[in-house]
C-alpha cells in the first residue's frame, strides 16, 4: 500500500488520540472514586442492618415493658380488691386469712414483676441508646457515600467531556485521511490494540521494539509513500526524519 507521507504523519496524531481515549476507558473502568462509593455503599448497608436490628430490638423490649406493666397493673387491681374486701368487714375470718395470704403472694409476685420490669426499663434504655449511635453512624456513612458518588460523578463527567472532545477529533482527523489508509491503521489497532508508531532511531514507536539492521536497511529503501510495518507488532512504521532513515 502507498500514501502520501504526510498523510502517514497524521496517523500519529490518530493513534495518540486513540491512546489518550484508551487511556480514558481504562480510567473509567477502574475508577478509585467507584471503589470509594463501594466502599462507602457497603459501609451504610452495614449500618442500614445495625439500625434495624436496633430498632427490632427497641420495639420488642418495648413490648416486653407494656407487658410487665399490664401484669403489675392487674396485680395491683388484684391486691386492691382484696384489701378493700378485708376493710369492708362483711368477709369471714376464714376468708380473712385466705385473704391475708392472697395478699402476701400478690405481694412477692409484684415484686418480681417489678424487678424483671425495672431489668427490662434498663436493656430498653440500652438498646434506645444504641439505636441512637447507630443511626448516628448510618448518617455519617450517609454523609460519606453521597461525597463519594459526588467525587465519582464529578470524575465521570470530567471523562465524558474529554472522551467527546477527543472522539470529535478524532472524527475529523480521520475523515481527512485516505479510507484505506484508516482502514488498516483500524485493523491493526484491533488487533494489536496500536496501529501506528513513529520510528525513532531503531525502535519502533508502536511496540518500542528495537529493530535489526536488515530491517532498518529496508524501511530506508522504501519509497517515502510507501506504507511500511514493523515485523515484530505489525503496526504501520511512520518515518518522520527521526529515523535511521531519515
């Protein structure tokens, strides 16, 4: 294949536009600012399930306290009754006695009903306490993601403006160069991932392999539009005075 040698120079700036567009799709598949959101991401899950687990916790102590409460308070109506029964005086003597020790096991029963109440007032406290520090943690973590996805967004955008700008570019520089030309330089650059590269010295550009001296004695006797290639990538070996063979 033969081109004009200016038109061959102008494949440099299509391959370091391709380059800097690689370099920007590497860049937004392996974003830090996306491992950060992720890592943020997990840490509010974290928290999202301590909140819950927090909640479930207060909810059912709280339960647990309603329903000692309940008992006490019917312990209490119990003991009542029977005091003002025993005040009334229109009860026997037997059920007086009967009464009497009624009341003391009302009595030891509200007592324990009261301690176990008072445990449980205490694990609610420590549990609403809980809850609090936990959602506390869930807003900082809520804080730290919405930064993160911020970060990232802002990095993202940065990359679509610059993968336009170039893609544009690159559209044009292109569109300026002969079709089978950009043809191969494609080929190559699918399959090698570089199409072109300047020949400085003995290396070639492209895969920055040095060449040998046979090779080297061939590109100079290749005519200026011939489209010449390395031997070791197969990239088009663009001569821009640089060379050996200049």
């Amino acid at each position: 294949m033969k081109a004009d040698p200016t038109a061959q120079r102008r494949l440099l700036d299509l391959a370091a536009l391709d380059a800097e567009l690689a370099r920007a799709r590497y860049r937004r598949g392996s974003l830090p600012e996306q491992a950060a959101v992720e890592a943020a991401e997990g840490t509010v899950r974290t928290h999202r399930d301590a909140v819950v687990r927090a909640k479930t916790s207060v909810s059912d102590l709280g339960r647990e306290v309603a329903k000692l409460e309940q008992e006490v308070t019917q312990v209490r109506t119990r003991e009542e009754r029977d005091r003002g029964l025993m005040d009334s005086g229109s009860v026997s003597a037997k059920q007086m006695t009967d009464l009497s020790h009624e009341l003391e096991t009302l009595a030891r029963r509200r007592g324990v009903l009261e301690d176990e109440q008072l445990e449980v007032m205490e694990r609610l406290d420590a549990a609403e306490t809980d809850l609090a520090h936990e959602q506390g943690e869930l807003e900082t973590a809520e804080t730290t993601l919405a930064d993160a996805v911020e970060r990232r967004d802002g990095v993202l955008g940065d990359l679509d403006v610059l993968e336009q700008r170039r893609g544009a570019e690159r559209e044009q520089v292109a569109a300026e160069l002969p079709g089978d030309l950009v043809g191969l330089y494609d080929q190559l650059r699918q399959r090698t991932g570089t199409g072109a590269g300047e020949l400085v010295g003995n290396r070639c550009g492209a895969c920055r392999m040095e060449m040998d001296r046979s090779e080297l004695r061939d590109i100079a006797a290749a005519a200026p539009d011939d489209v010449v290639r390395c031997e070791q990538c197969g990239a088009i070996v663009v001569r821009t005075g640089k060379g050996t063979n200049a």
